[in-house]
C-alpha cells in the first residue's frame, strides 16, 4: 500500500487531538482537537476531516501504563480504533503513545503556560506526536 497522508488521533473520552502527517516530507502538523458529544467521538467533524485530507492511513495513539500494562483507556482507544476502521474503511496503525501528551505538554510549557485553555493545543500536538513518531519507524 502506498501511503501518502496519515490522519493521527489522540483520543480521550472528553476531547481528541487530530494532526495530519505525510511521508513524503516525513512531517505532522497539528491540526484540531474536536471536543467529544456526551463522551462520544464527533463522528461528523471526524468524517469531514477524512473528506478533507482524504488520508491513505489512520492512525491512533494507544495509551498504556508506564510498565506497559493496559490501562482503561487503552481499551477505549482500541475501540474507537475499531470503529474509525469499520466507519471510514480505511486502514488503521495503532501506535504506543503512553509519553505524547507529557511531550506535547512539555513543548508547550517552553512558550506559554498551562491551563485549561491549553488543553486543547496539547491534545492536537500529542497527536502531531503519535503521527511523528509512527512517520519515524515507518520510512
């Protein structure tokens, strides 16, 4: 399969991180975090930015505890994993990205301060992270 443009998603129950990578400049940019309907994905905003991008790859940052057991919500990202492959019938990557948002976290502190206003800019950048790196192992 020849993969061109990658959709990411950092999912979480109250919002999720989008980002757009391609493998041709082997770079992710973060694009939108689209806040979840009575902690479900917003599936129409989800269908529009595959529209948009028409992505040859989707992939999805599965969290995991630190020692790597699974957590809550690596369940539910592997779930919404499922449905985004059944949905769009796309092929979907899942990615390990238990350090994405401390990373993203981290490299936003360097230009402004967190609060609640940020967390929207981390959620997209974890998932230009979880891009990035799936990029990184996959040239």
């Amino acid at each position: 399969m020849n993969v061109n443009t990658v959709l990411g998603f950092d999912y979480g129950e109250q919002r999720i991180g989008v980002a757009v990578g391609q493998t041709i400049t082997a770079s992710a940019t973060p694009l939108v975090t689209l806040n979840a309907i009575k902690q479900k994905p917003d599936w129409l905003k989800i269908e529009a930015l595959i529209n948009e991008w028409q992505p040859d790859l989707l992939i999805v940052g599965i969290p995991y505890y630190l020692d790597g057991r699974p957590s809550e919500m690596t369940l539910k990202a592997e779930r919404f994993s499922r449905q985004l492959e059944g949905r769009f019938n796309l092929p979907v990557n899942n990615v390990n990205e238990t350090l994405s948002s401390f990373e993203a976290e981290q490299e936003i502190q360097k230009k402004m301060k967190i609060n609640q206003h940020n967390k929207q800019e981390i959620d997209k950048m974890s998932a230009a992270i979880i891009v990035q790196s799936w990029l990184e192992h996959n040239q």
